[in-house]
C-alpha cells in the first residue's frame, strides 16, 4: 500500500509541474497569435483525444487524454495533426500562411520564450518571498572525505579546505556546485591541504555519478557535536545531552559528523562513544535501536558557518530571477554540449519521465515547495531548450522551415515539409522510448 501512496504521489507531483510547464509553453503561442490577427482552433493541455474542454469564440479550449505536452492549433499551420486540406484554398487573412515571416517566427520562438520567462518568475518569486541565503566559504574548515565515495575517488582528502573553482576563489560554498560550474569544460576545485594549495580535477568520466546529493555538500563539513537528544532514544537513555562533542567512535578518532554517522550506521553491535563535554572527557556503551540510530541530532549550520541572508525588493528579484535563469541555460547547454561530444555518457545523462518524476518528487520531499518551484524552473529552462532544436514537429524545426524561406523567399512545398514532419515525429518517438526503457533499466536495473 505504501509504495502505491508513494506512487501517486511522485505522478501528483510530475502532472502539477508539467501542467504548469506546458500551459505556459502553449500560453505563449496563442497569445502571439492573437496579437497578429490568427486564428486560434484549439488550445489542449495534453495531446489528444479530447477529454473534455469549453467553446468559447472560436477557439476549443480542452484536455486531452495524453498528458505528456500540449498544443495549439493555428488556422493555415502544417503541425503535428499533419492536416493539409485548407491547402486547397486561397490563403485566409486569419490564417498563419497568410502572415508575414517575421510575425510567424514570433508565434513559433513565444512557446521557448515563454518557457524562459516563467522561469525569470520563478527564480524571481522565490527569491522576493524568501530571500537569500548564502554560506561564507571562509567559514568552512576541513571536510570529511568517505573512503571509496565518489569525492574520494576524484581526488578529495580528509581535512582539505575548498577555496575556489575552475582556478578562481569564490566567496560562498554554493558558489562551488553551481550548474554552470559543474558542466563548465573542465571542472577542478582548489583546496588548502596541510597548509598547501593543491588542485583536484573531477575526471569527465566521473560527472556521470555525481547526481543529486553532488561531491560535497555542508555536512562534510559539520564537526561531530550533537546538537539535541531525540526523547526516548538510546542516546537519551545512556545520559548523552545536547552540546556533547564526539571525539571517538569504537576506539576511533572522530572529528566530523558524516564520519561518526557513518560509524554508528555500520556498527554490528554497541557502541562505544568518547564524549567532550565542557571539557570533560566521558565514556558511553550504547545499543542502536532496531534502525542502527542512537537518537542524536547533527549541529545547526547556523551555529557552525557564517551566513549571510539577503532580502530583495521587487526589481532586485527581478535581476536575481534573470541571473539564475542564465546560470541555469549556461549549465543546461554546456551538459549537453559535453554529452553530445561524448565527454559525458549519453545513456547516464539523459532521462525520460520516470526518470523527471523521480527527480520532481525527491526535490519537493527534501525542499518542499521550494524543492519543487526550484526543479519547475529547471525543466522549463530545459523545455525551452529541446524545443528549439531543428527537429521538424518541434518548434525549432518550424523555426528552421521559417528561416528558409526568410533567406530564399519561398516556401518548402508541403509535400517536403509533411515529410520532414513525420521523420521528425518518428524520432521523437523513438527518443521518448529510448529514455524511457532507460529510466526503467537504471531504475531496476
């Protein structure tokens, strides 16, 4: 019953951002056509057939049954119905064959614009509403580097200090991830070791496995003092109180907290603490519960790092939402550039909705409903791309087609457009069941 919950649940999640993305997406090319005078047949949220919609005019707004994109249907437009009929007649004023060239690719670029322009509002709202919040990266000692994780296999060591990227020293730690940083052409990351600056250089063959969670996050940096006692737990129990500091684990030294975590959840049996508390040196036996926990809590960032909030008015939001849009385009094409020329496995780096909805639903459950804003405006970001690629049915083919006949002053004739039209659509379905039997290969694979 759980995993059905859980189920519904991620498809809830995927169907709220995809309803969002694609509404806008479409918002944008009805609302260029009406400006020039086209007329509007339908606008669908999904593909069909038709669930149920409203008349109104003479556009049918409606739902359709496919839920994965949407369309809107121009009077005089080859397009995905590959209906062809009122080709027979005398181009209509109302028509988008009669329009202009320019006003036509205005129709066509307003779904990726619009894309675009959500996302400028998202990252806007967001940060209107809750501001900012960045960690000093001076403030940030040495980190704990797991044996045999990832941060260890590119390079990371026990007590190294980050202090830039890409050969340039940044001020914050989330500087360090940043998207357009981590799909850059090289990646490496400077770091003072033993009072040292070295350089550590993440392999391409590497930025397949970093994921979501990335190389190093703040909890590597965390030193091993509890904040608080969960009640009832066997560290409350055993006399463990909040402000302890774990000096060891086992017999083993300890200086981090995702190093002792890492100890109690391996542990076979008790465990023995070493406590500072105060300065005063205590010795603990505790039993984990059925779940291998003790009941204690990591410190609060806020006690360890200095950080800084900002708050922004209007127009500052504004600025922030275009910044982060243009981080966000700059990492997106720069991922794709290095997978296209094969520095990044194609098969590991692009994934189909299963794979989406996953994502989706992992950001809304760790940030909640700025989880789930934040990965909207991603996907947008990353609609807008994949719509403008010169594929014919989508609108970069359109686009293509448009362009064409701006330099030559003649249109493709329509059986060569109609043509190109079902090649394009043949491989879009063949890209959707490929990322698809790949999201399901890595899922349960």
């Amino acid at each position: 019953m759980e995993w059905i919950l859980g189920l519904l649940s991620t498809l809830a999640i995927f169907a709220a951002a995809l309803l969002i993305l694609v509404f806008f997406h479409e918002l944008g090319h009805f609302l260029a056509a009406k400006l020039f005078g086209m007329r509007v047949e339908r606008f669908s949220v999904g593909f069909p057939p038709r669930i149920f919609g409203i008349k109104k005019g003479e556009t049918d707004y409606c739902i359709g049954a496919t839920p994965l994109g949407g369309y809107v249907k121009i009077s005089g437009m080859i397009d995905e119905s590959m209906d062809t009929d009122y080709l027979e007649e005398e181009p209509k004023p109302w028509e988008f064959r009669s329009k202009p060239v320019w006003q036509r690719i205005v129709v066509i670029t307003a779904g990726v614009i619009f894309n675009m322009i959500l996302a400028v509002i998202i990252y806007a709202g967001m940060a209107y509403s809750t501001g900012e919040t960045k960690v000093q990266l001076d403030s940030v000692n040495g980190i704990y580097v797991s044996e045999g994780s990832l941060a260890d296999e590119v390079g990371f060591q026990t007590g190294d200090r980050l202090v830039g990227v890409n050969g340039e020293e940044v001020a914050y730690f989330n500087e360090l991830f940043a998207p357009q940083v981590m799909t850059s052409s090289t990646l490496s990351y400077t770091v003072m070791r033993d009072g040292r600056q070295a350089t550590v250089t993440v392999a391409d063959s590497l930025l397949n496995d970093i994921g979501q969670e990335g190389l190093i996050n703040l909890s590597n940096a965390m030193p091993s003092s509890i904040s608080r006692i969960q009640p009832g737990s066997p560290a409350e129990e055993a006399g463990l109180q909040g402000g302890d500091i774990i000096t060891s684990i086992n017999d083993r030294e300890v200086s981090h907290w995702s190093e002792a975590v890492e100890l109690i959840s391996t542990a076979d049996d008790s465990i023995s603490l070493t406590i500072n508390r105060g300065g005063e040196t205590l010795a603990y036996t505790i039993l984990p519960d059925a779940n291998n926990k003790l009941g204690i809590y990591a410190p609060e960032p806020d006690s360890l790092f200095e950080i800084d909030r900002f708050k922004y008015g209007l127009f500052e939001s504004v600025n922030i939402g275009i910044e982060r849009s243009n981080a966000t385009l700059t990492g997106i094409v720069q991922g794709f550039s290095k997978m296209f020329s094969g520095d990044i496995a194609v098969r590991e780096s692009l994934g189909g909705p299963v794979a989406i909805a996953n994502v989706t639903k992992e950001a809304t459950d760790r940030g909640g409903w700025i989880g789930f804003w934040n990965i909207t405006a991603f996907l947008s970001i990353t609609l807008a791309i994949m719509n403008i690629l010169p594929i014919p049915v989508l609108d970069g083919g359109h686009l293509m087609f448009l362009i064409y006949e701006g330099i030559t002053r003649r249109e493709p004739s329509p059986k060569v457009r109609m043509w190109l039209q079902q090649i394009g659509f043949l491989l879009i379905i063949a890209l959707f069941i490929f990322v698809t039997f790949n999201d399901i290969l890595r899922q349960f694979g």
